[in-house]
C-alpha cells in the first residue's frame, strides 16, 4: 500500500528519479527519467545504473564517478558536480542537476539509491549569459579609453579600468575596495563629486557631463568630465566615468579670450576713428589694457622727436599722479631705456633690481612688482612708450605678450594719426592767425590811403560785431562779419587817388567810378575762399533799404542782414570823421542824421539795435 503510493508520487513529478538496490541495478525509473536517458523503464530494469545513467564532465568528458558509490561510501545524500552531463541513449549529452539519496530499511540498513536529477539545459544557458555578459562588461570596461570606475553602492571601488590606473597614476592595490573619497590622498573627496553621488545620482538613473575643476595629485589642476550611472544587477552598483576635458576647456577659454581681444581691439579702433583727441584716445587705450592684460596700472610716455624727451601722455591705475617730463637716453629710467632699445623689457620682480628702482620714486611709492615696457612704433619710428605695472608678480604667458605686442602697434597707429591731426590742426591755426594778421594790414592800408580815415575799419568793425552779437548772429558768422568789414572799402584800391582824394564834391563821371568799389571789392576777393563767406559786406555795403543804393540797388531783406547793419556802423563813423571833402560832423549831427534815415537808408530795426547798443533812447526817433 505504502509503497503503491510512493510509486504514483515518483511517476506523476517533473523531476527524473531512478531507484537502484545497492548493487547498483534500476528498480525502478519515472517516465521523466525515461525522457532524459532515453531508455524505457522496462529495458532498464535490472541494468547496472552505469549502463543506464551514464554521467561525464562538461568539459573534459571524464566519467564521474556513479553517485551510487559514492552514497554508498558517505551514506548520506550526494550532490553531483555542477558540470555534470549525462550522456543519453542517442549519444547526445544533457546537462543535469543531480542529487542522489539512500534509501534505509527500518532498521536503517541501506535498502536502496533513490536518484533525482533534472535537465539543466535552460538554467545552465542562463548562467553562461550571465558570465558572458560580466565578461563583456569587463572587456568593455577595460578598453574604454576614458578611466572607468565601478562602484558599490556604498561608494567602494569594484573594478577600475587600465585608463583608470594611467590618468591617476595608481595600481589597483591603492584603489580596490576603497570607498572613492579615500583614493589618492582624498583626491575626490570633491564637494561637488559628493553632492552628485550621495544626493544627485540616489534620485536618477543617471547624471551626465558634470564639469570638475580640482587640484588632482600628480596630475595638477585638472577639469574633469562626470558622467555617472546607477546600474540595477543582482546588486546594485554605479558606473562612473571619468573624462579629462582640460585640453578642451582652456581651448574653449582661449577662445573666448581670444574674442574679448578682439573686441578690446575694435574698442581701440573705434575710438581712434571716432575722436582725434589723443587724452581721449590714450584713456581708452589703458582702459583696454589694463582691463584685458590684467594689470594694476599703465600709461603712456610720449617721445618728442626733436628734443627726445618722453613726457607723461596719460595714465590709469596709479594712486599718485607722476610725472615730470624726462629726459631720454640709454639706461636712463626703465621708460627710457625701452625707447631708446626699441625693445620690450620685461621685468617680473622690481625688488630684485634694487639700485635702478631706488632711482624711480614712483614705482617705490606705488608698490608695483612687475614692470613690462613696451616701444610704440609707427612707421619705424618710436613715438613713445607704453608701460604696464603690478602690485604682485606676473608670470605672463605668450598669449599675454603677443595680445601686448597686438595693443602696442594699435597704439602706436592711434597715437601717429592722433598727432598727425593735431599737427594739421595746428598748421591750420597758424594759417588762419596768418590770414587775419594779413586782412589787418590790409585795412590799415585802406585806411592810410584814405589819409584822414586812420583807424575808421577797426572802429566800425568793433561797432558792427557789437550789432551782430546783439542781433543774435553765431560767433561763425560774426568772424566772417569782421573780416568783412575789416575788409569793406577794399574796392576803393581801384579808385584813382585824383577821386579818392578829392577836396570836392564829386562830378558825374567822377561819381560813377567811385560807386564801382564795391564791385571792385567782389571782384578782388571772390576768387579768395577764405575770405568768399566775407564777400557781403564790401559787397553790399552801400546798398539802401528804399531800394535806392548801389551797386545793384537792392532793398530791405534782399540786403545781407551783416551789410546792413554795417552800413549803420560805417556812415555813423564816417560822419564824425574828417573827410577831404568835409570836416566831421557832431556825435549829436550825426545821430540825428541816422534816426532820420531809418527805413530810407537804414533798416529801422537796424537803427533801432544800433540806439540801443551805443545806448541811446531809440523813443527820440525821427519818424
Ligand atoms: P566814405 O567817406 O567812407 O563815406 C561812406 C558813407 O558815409 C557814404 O557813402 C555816405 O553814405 C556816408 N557819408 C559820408 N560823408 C557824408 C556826408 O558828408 N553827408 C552824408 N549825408 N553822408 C555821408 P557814399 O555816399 O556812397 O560814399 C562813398 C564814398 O565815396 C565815401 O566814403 C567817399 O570816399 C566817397 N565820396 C562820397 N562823397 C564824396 C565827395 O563829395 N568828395 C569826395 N572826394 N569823395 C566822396
Ligand atoms: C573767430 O573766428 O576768431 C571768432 C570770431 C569772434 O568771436 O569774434
Ligand atoms: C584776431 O586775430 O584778432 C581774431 C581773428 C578773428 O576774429 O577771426
Ligand atoms: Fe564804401
Ligand atoms: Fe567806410
């Protein structure tokens, strides 16, 4: 009964189970078991287990040993190595998992082997995955160029990569099994490594491109790429991968730098374009310089070519202002000795060359460290020195001194065209002061001629400026006013001293000539650009606001507002002057004389202006 049961049980399970005596022949095998091997129950009864159950290695298909044996010499249950195969009826092999088991008498002798294997096919190809994807990941690991780390999960190292080992200079012995912070003299112990590992990646799958800049041990100051991933395996650990992005990073800050120059250098330009003063320029310039080179204070020393001698042009950053003008020549003072080397001196600690920098107050005073002086040279020329200075040692790289040597030529062009200008400015200055001294010989020469007009052009031209500034006129148009009227009997150079000089009253004929002076005037001073804005009051002058006057008889506004209110101021002198023809009239005549020509010879609101400037009641007016 017992035993009919046990019997339904072993055929209804999955598992294969066979069952020999203690010689080692099947009583019995289930249909699972059938399936395995091949054979049938029936063939294989009574068979010795080895004939039926034949076992090998793996891998070096050696027999194994019969678990029967081998349960019968350990009389406990026996498990069959994990490389186990059974070898079928057909030949084929089958990977098994086997345990084999004693069966006792009641009396606890051994009556029987029962055997319990299962085909192992499916798990065994599981497990080669698993190894091969390990070993896979290792070889991915180990030829990734990047270094690699393979953390737990409590941040201990399990697998770094040869990468690895080569950027940080260490074995595997100094890094295995030790949490990351510890690596490397605490190396990573990196505040923001931390927060990315304890705080970030806890909450993501992943941080990528997380950009660190530290002083790494035997590497140096390093900017280092973190790109970190959680990676869920039968145990949770975290891939970190390491790029070294320094080369890439200064590339990209040189870049940028490279580009902020440029734009310190259109500055440069635009300011050299825009203004033609050279204190404007040369601020700008230190501004640029200071600002882009990264020093405490500069300036600019100017060479005056003939007595050669520099002279402070303009500083920035200096606490106390210098500076006297020096004199150059070799050796003498470190501006001096740049201009006269034509070569840049660069000097990275000042207190090291004691006796010269005892010699400087200034650079005493201010407390300045590195010195670097630069020639400014245009068109083979030196026209002066620019001078860096800084209050803690520099160390420049050539980026700096080629940025430098760019600033250096830049100023020098601006200060060559700055100077070129303010030469021809000054040229021009000089011609003008030419001009005007010229137009006052000229008008003292007029005079003269007239004999007993001396001094009448300089009166009435102080007169007429006075009316036009009081008529509001711009100081522009008042310079051409007086050169004007400095310059109105100009035409009378053309009238023959017999008529000039006249005691008489003029004839017709005599009349007609003299009323040609002031077309003579255009004529003499029209082809003159200076003086053409000028030209309306020789001009003009003796045209009359009732149309009645000459050379062209013009009237009211067509009369140039400048001739008429010199015609004022002329007649008003004239009258009070000896003439050859007359003797002068009274102050009193001759006012009376102008109220009495408002709006015939005289524009009234000329004669108006005129009263009041000469500060009379314009109420007395003669209507
Ligand atoms: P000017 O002597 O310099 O006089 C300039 C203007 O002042 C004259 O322009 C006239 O408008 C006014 N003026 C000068 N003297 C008198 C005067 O005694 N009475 C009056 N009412 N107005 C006077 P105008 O008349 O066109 O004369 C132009 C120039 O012709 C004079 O310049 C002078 O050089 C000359 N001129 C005018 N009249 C005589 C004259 O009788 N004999 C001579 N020799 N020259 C004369
Ligand atoms: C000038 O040209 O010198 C200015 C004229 C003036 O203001 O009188
Ligand atoms: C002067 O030289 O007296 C000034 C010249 C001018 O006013 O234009
Ligand atoms: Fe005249
Ligand atoms: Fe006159």
């Amino acid at each position: 009964m017992r035993e009919a049961y046990l019997r339904d049980a072993l055929y209804s399970i999955g598992d294969a189970v066979i069952v020999t005596n203690v010689e080692g022949r099947i009583n019995l095998m289930n249909p699972a078991a059938e399936r395995l091997t091949g054979w049938t129950e029936s063939e294989a009864r009574e068979s010795p287990l080895e004939q039926i159950f034949q076992i090998v290695d793996e891998e070096t298909r050696a027999t194994l040993e019969s678990p029967v044996a081998r349960v019968l010499r350990e009389g406990a249950a026996v498990k069959l190595s994990r490389r186990t195969v059974l070898v079928r009826r057909d030949g084929r092999t089958v990977p098994i998992g086997d345990t084999g088991a004693p069966i006792r008498t009641a009396t606890g002798d051994i009556a029987g082997i029962i055997l319990i294997f299962q085909d192992q096919t499916a798990a065994r190809a599981d497990l080669r995955s698993a190894y091969q994807a390990r070993e896979f990941a290792e070889n991915v690991i180990a030829t990734v160029r990047e270094p690699l780390l393979v953390l737990s999960r409590d941040l201990r190292v399990i697998s770094a990569n040869r990468a690895f080992y080569q950027m940080f200079r260490t074995t595997p012995a100094e890094t295995l099994d030790r949490p990351i912070y510890e690596l490397g003299n605490r190396q990573w112990d990196i505040p923001e490594l931390r927060r990315l590992l304890e705080e970030i990646l806890p909450q993501n799958t992943h941080f990528d491109g997380y950009e660190v800049t530290h002083d790494f041990e035997h590497i140096g100051r390093r900017t280092m790429l973190l790109n970190a991933r959680r990676v869920q395996h039968s145990d949770e650990f975290i891939l970190l991968a390491i790029e070294d992005v320094t080369e890439r990073v200064r590339a990209e800050q040189r870049l940028h730098l490279h580009l902020r120059r440029l734009r310190a250098l259109r500055t440069i330009d635009r300011a050299i374009i825009s203004s033609l003063d050279m204190r404007a320029v040369l601020d700008i310039l230190l501004e640029q310089v200071t600002l882009h080179l990264h020093v405490d204070a500069a300036s600019v020393q100017l060479l005056d070519p003939h007595t050669q001698t520099l002279t402070f042009a303009a500083g920035r950053g200096f606490q106390s202002l210098p500076m006297q003008p020096m004199t150059l020549s070799a050796g003498e003072g470190y501006a001096g000795r740049v201009a006269f080397d034509r070569r840049l001196l660069f000097i990275a600690d000042l207190r090291q060359e004691y006796p010269e920098t005892f010699t400087s107050p200034i650079l005493q005073r201010e407390a300045f460290v590195t010195y670097c002086g630069v020639p400014l040279i245009a068109k083979g020329q030196v026209k002066g020195v620019l001078e860096l200075f800084h209050r803690s040692r520099l160390d420049p790289d050539q980026d700096w001194f080629d940025f430098l040597e760019t600033l250096a030529v830049q100023a020098a062009i601006a200060i060559d065209s700055v100077a070129l200008f303010e030469a021809m400015q000054r040229s021009n200055a000089q011609m003008v002061l030419a001009y005007e001294a010229t137009i006052r010989g000229w008008a003292q020469a007029l005079d003269l001629r007239d004999r007993e007009t001396e001094g009448h052009s300089q009166r009435v031209t102080e007169l007429t400026v006075q009316l036009a500034r009081a008529a509001g006129l711009s100081d522009e148009q008042i310079a051409h006013i007086r050169r004007g009227a400095l310059l109105h009997d100009i035409g009378k150079l053309g009238i023959p001293d017999a008529i000039l000089r006249k005691p008489e009253p003029l004839t017709e004929e005599e009349w007609a000539i003299m009323r040609k002076h002031p077309d003579y005037a255009y004529m003499m001073l029209s082809p003159i650009e200076y003086l053409r804005p000028a030209l309306d009051i020789p001009y003009c002058h003796h045209e009359r606001w009732d149309g009645t006057g000459y050379p062209r008889g013009l009237k009211g506004e067509q009369i140039p507002l400048s001739a008429r209110l010199f015609a004022v101021a002329d007649v008003w002198d004239a009258l009070q002057s000896d003439r050859p023809y007359r003797t002068r009239w009274k102050r009193e005549e001759a006012l009376e004389y102008i109220r009495s020509q408002a709006g015939k010879h005289f524009d009234p609101d000329v004669v108006e202006l005129f009263l009041k400037v000469i500060g009379e009641e314009p109420s007395s007016r003669v209507p």
